[in-house]
C-alpha cells in the first residue's frame, strides 16, 4: 500500500514480529489472507476462515455440477430429436450400396487388407468408414439394424460437437445449443444419416469439427498451446483417411483467423503444415488417376462447372429458414451482419467446394451438404439466440411455436416422403435377396437398376455362390 509506514499503525515498542505480520496483510488484498493473518493472533478465528473457504470451494463445487448436468441435459435433448427425426429410418433395409461398401470392407477392414487398401487411390481416402463397417459385420453380420444404429449415433456425437462449438467466445452456447437443435432434425442432410454407404460424411465431419474445436482452444490465450494444436493435426490426418473432403480444414481454419481478425503472424503460419499435407494428398490422388474410380466414370472433372453448381447449391441450403435468419440477423443484428455471414456462409462455401466439381448433377446432392450443413445451422442458431433476447417476454412463446415447427417440419418429410424413397431405393436389392431365400436355383434379375457389382455384393453377403445370378437387360429382358 502506497505510503504505509510502520509508525501509523504499529505501537511504539512494536515487535519485529508484529511488524512483519502487518507488512504482509497491509500488502495483501485477499480476504482469506486478512483473516489468516488476523488467526494468527486470535485463534478464535480460525473457524470463520475454514467456513470462508469451504463456502468459496462449495460454491465452485456446485457451479461445476450445474454445468456437468446441463451438458447431460444437452446431450440428451440432442439425442431425443435425432432419435425424433431419424427414428423410422432405423427399420429400412440395407440399401443399394451398403452392399458394396460392406464386401469392400471385408476385403480391406481387416488389418491383413491394409496393405491393398492404402494402395488403393480412392478407397484408402476411406479407410476409417471400411474398417468401421469390418468391424460392425464381424460382430453382427449384414443386418440392416446395427449398420442404421451406428449413423445414428455417429450424427448424434456430431450434434453434440456441433454444440461444442459454444465454447468459441464469437459463437457462445446460446447459439451453438439451438444450432446443434437445428443440425440435430434438418432433412437437407439426410442421405448421409440414413445411407450407411454415406457414413464417410459422418466420419469425416467429427474429425473435421474435432480439429476445429483443438484450433479454438489452441487460440485461446493462457491455455497450454501445443497439446491443442497436435490434438488438431492428429484430427486432420484421421479426416484425411474418411474422405477427400478432409482437405478443406486448412481453409476453414484460415477462416477462423479471419473472423478473429487475428493479426499474429505466427498463428497464419501454423497452417502452412495442413496446407503441405494437404497438397501432398490431392498430388497423390492425381498421379494416379488411371486407377482412381471417380477420374474414369465421369462422375468428377476437373473441368466442372462449380462456379454455378456451388451458388446454386448453397441457394437451396439456405431457401426457407435460412434466408429467414438472414431476414432477423439484418433486422437486430446489423453491424454484425457482414462477419455473420462471412462465417457462415464462408463456412458453407468452403465445405461445397469439393463437391462441385461433380458432373452427373447441377447441384450438390443431399448427402455431401453434411459439412456446408453446420454453417446453416450456426446461422440458424445466432437467429434464434437473438430472436430469444429481443423478443418481449409476452411473445416468446411465439419464437417456441416456431422453434417447434421447424422441428415437426423437418421430421414429418423424413417420416413420409423420404422415407417411402429409401424404401424404393432398397426395392431392387431386397428383391434379389427375396429370391435368393425362396430355393436353390438360379435368381434371373431383369433390368436392375444398379450397377452390376451391387448385385454380385448382395448375393455374397446373403452366403450365396456368385453363379446363381443371371443378371438380364435389354431384349432378353421379359417379364416373369
């Protein structure tokens, strides 16, 4: 304390002990010290600081527990519309290219397949979804339910990192909740929940997300750097191994410095290491593009237009409840609109990019808007958490009504329109099956509308030799 002395409030005949002890009081602020100091020489005290400090470490105990259980309050709310929305989807067969993917995964799953499948330009770009079906048929076989099961919970941990992403102070928990609300029950993304085929979406949007959250906290002043920032590249190379799309984290952390407005030079070049690496991986899909798949089907080119096939398809991301939190955001929200929509739309733009260079449609399918989806939903969540805090009391339960219609929206066209078309997609392969309980003999199949593999898979994964198909098209194709 400035201008303290002895003199002032010590006794004359003081002793050095007394003036040692007012020394360190006078210097310190705490109130637990002060009291300290004052047992030394009244141990009357000492119960007053004990109660002082159990209430302190009482109060930080329940503040603790509070959290702990509105997190589990959060995970179960998120499991309870997933199960909400997706819960039907459960009882669907195994659908067309599940097939496939589960005999590849016989093939390259087990560790002694490793070896071809890191040699295999495309499906070593899959590797953690074949190893995760392996294991599921080893344990159950090729029924539908637990491959079905397994999507589900795999959407509902990417829900609950979703939420996570409270922790970044730009976004806050009152946004991330609702948005992982939102990511929990949209239908745009349903192909990669229900098609098993799709799991790499699943698998490569919780290491993506992963990495994110390991970069938020890297950046976080006073935190211990550098377990965040390999926890981040770990998850980078794992979402490497679960699709192409796992290149795009450099870009999405850059956009994360951006929107901080990050001005440190250091922290711009810890991405020349993803950069690199992602680099060296599209190089080593390209050098071998003879044997890559998708670079002799036709169905991706270089050449693709994606300067009209991304518009388009974050447009039709965004119809409806986007441009409405558009609409609220530029309403209550406006000085913060433009870095709003540089993040969430950047981060939707970012997350398509890969995907539009794909020919055999005008817009990016269903299940590869997975990624781009979180985006959306980051938007749709700073509208609802600013619509909550603008609202007057009297007319919240307005924003609840709407809140509650978006989610029985979304879950009525999963239950009705795309649910009688998976059943549809799954008609062909479950016909061949059909016939192949019925006897012994040969199975003809007129006009199958898949690829001839998918039929060959379903016949090996029912136990069946491959001869007893006769797949037939064209003249010789009549009806039976």
């Amino acid at each position: 304390m400035a201008g303290w002395s002895t003199e002032q409030t010590l006794p004359a005949r003081a002793s050095a002990h007394q003036v040692r002890l007012q020394g360190v009081r006078a210097a310190s602020n705490g109130k637990v010290f002060t009291l300290l100091l004052d047992a030394h020489r009244d141990c009357n005290l000492l119960p007053r600081v004990f109660r002082h400090i159990g209430g302190r470490v009482d109060k930080l105990g329940r503040i603790a527990a509070g959290q702990k259980w509105r997190a589990v309050a959060i995970g179960v709310g998120l499991a309870a519309l997933v199960c909400l929305a997706y819960g039907p989807a459960q009882a669907l067969p195994l659908i067309s290219d599940d097939y496939l993917h589960i005999w590849l995964a016989r093939q390259y799953g087990p560790p002694e397949g490793w070896a071809r499948l890191f040699a295999d330009p495309l499906y070593r770009c899959r590797a953690v979804s074949l190893v995760h079906a392996w294991l599921i048929d080893l344990w159950f076989g090729p029924t539908p339910i637990p491959f079905n099961l397994s999507s589900l919970f795999l959407h509902w941990g990417n829900c609950v990192l979703v939420a996570a992403l409270g922790c970044w102070r730009l976004v806050g928990w009152r946004v991330s909740v609702p948005a992982a609300a939102f990511f929990a029950v949209h239908q745009g993304h349903q192909e990669a929940v229900i098609w098993f085929a799709a799991s790499p979406e699943l698998e490569v949007f919780a290491f993506l997300l992963g990495g994110i959250l390991c970069w938020i906290m890297w950046l976080r002043p006073g935190s211990r750097k550098w377990p965040w920032y390999v926890g981040c590249f770990a998850a980078f190379l794992l979402a490497l191994i679960s699709k192409e799309s796992g290149a795009i984290l450099p870009a999405l952390l850059a956009l994360i410095l951006a929107v901080e407005r990050e001005r440190d030079w250091r922290r711009w070049a810890a991405i020349l290491p993803f950069l690199v690496v992602s680099g060296l991986y599209f190089w080593a899909g390209y050098v071998n593009r003879g044997q890559h798949l998708h670079y002799n089907d036709g169905t991706f080119a270089i050449g693709a237009p994606f300067w009209t096939t991304m518009p388009l398809s974050i447009f039709r991301m965004l119809w409806g409840v986007g441009l409405a939190s558009i609409a609220v955001l530029a309403l209550w929200r406006r000085k913060a609109l433009a870095w709003l929509l540089a993040l969430t739309i950047g981060w939707m733009a970012i997350s398509l990019l890969p995907y539009s260079f794909l020919t055999y449609m005008s817009r990016v399918p269903s299940r590869h808007t997975y990624i781009a989806a979180a985006g959306l939903a980051l938007l749709v969540g700073w509208a609802a958490a600013v619509t909550w805090e603008k609202a007057a009391r009297r007319h919240r339960s307005l924003a609840v009504a709407a809140a509650i219609l978006i989610v029985l929206a979304n879950t009525a066209y999963l239950w009705t329109r795309k649910h009688q078309q998976y059943v549809e997609r799954a008609r062909p392969t479950e016909e061949i099956r059909r016939k192949l309980a019925a006897g012994d003999g040969p199975v003809r199949v007129c006009g199958f509308p898949y690829s001839p593999g998918i039929a060959e898979s379903v016949v090996v994964l029912s136990g069946s030799p491959r001869d007893r198909l006769q797949l037939v098209s064209g003249p010789d194709c009549t009806a039976e």
